[in-house]
C-alpha cells in the first residue's frame, strides 16, 4: 500500500508543507520559489541549503549506510516541512516502486521485489544516480 495520506494534520504551530518540486517553479516574472523563500527566510543561501540537505539528503544517506535501504523520490513525491520558510522536515510518499532492499536480509514473499542486491562499496551510488543525478 502506497502511503497518500496529508501531512498537515502531522505539521506543528508556524509550519506549512510544500513539495519539493515546487522549489524549481518560477511566477510570471521568472522568478524562482526557492528563491523567494531563502530571501524570505532570512538565511544566507549557504545556511538555508545546508538545512534542506540536512532534511532531505542526510536521512537517505542514513537509510542506505546503516540500513541498506535506497529510495528513490521524484521531487513533487518529497514533501518539505517549512517552518519561517526553511526546511524543518520532509515526508516521502508513494515511495512504493522506488525502494530497495540491497542486502540479503529476511523478507516476507510480496516484499521480496523490492530486493536489489548491491556490494556495500556501491551502495553510495543510489544516492549519486537515483536522488542526486
């Protein structure tokens, strides 16, 4: 079962969910979203950056090295949890052809697709191939 549930029930006082995707929009006059919410913000860009890493990228990094899980989220399947217009969190939905299992470990039956077998000195490429590239 695919995940579709809002997250705005799950969102705290001040934040307010976005896509991810919605960070590559541009209005009428060509301008960026991500722009307008890192001025908004307040935040050096490095700053804000650094806080959308630390919510989107550094828990897949986390999956695939302590757990051996990659997934792969189209950015409008990334929802960014902002809080005074800087990344405070995300949720991953209909993640469910874009999972894998890359070790050998115990699966039930009807989750056994989800395996794809990857030498752990590879594994770094589901973050470089199928989240970065």
């Amino acid at each position: 079962a695919l995940w579709r549930e809002s997250p705005v029930p799950l969102l705290g006082d001040g934040q307010r969910a976005a896509t991810m995707a919605a960070l590559l929009h541009r209005d009428a006059h060509g301008d960026a979203y991500a722009t307008a919410a890192v001025r908004a913000s307040g935040l050096d860009p490095v700053d804000w950056l650094a806080a959308y890493l630390r919510v989107y990228l550094r828990p897949l990094v986390h999956c695939v090295r302590a757990h051996a899980l990659a997934f792969m989220p189209h950015g409008e399947n990334v929802i960014l949890v902002l809080e005074g217009h800087v990344p405070v969190g995300a949720f991953l939905k209909d993640i469910g052809e874009e999972v894998a299992v890359m070790d050998e470990r115990p699966l039930p039956p009807d989750v056994e697709r989800a395996r794809a077998l990857v030498d752990p000195s590879e594994r770094a490429d589901a973050i470089l191939g199928d989240v970065l590239d």
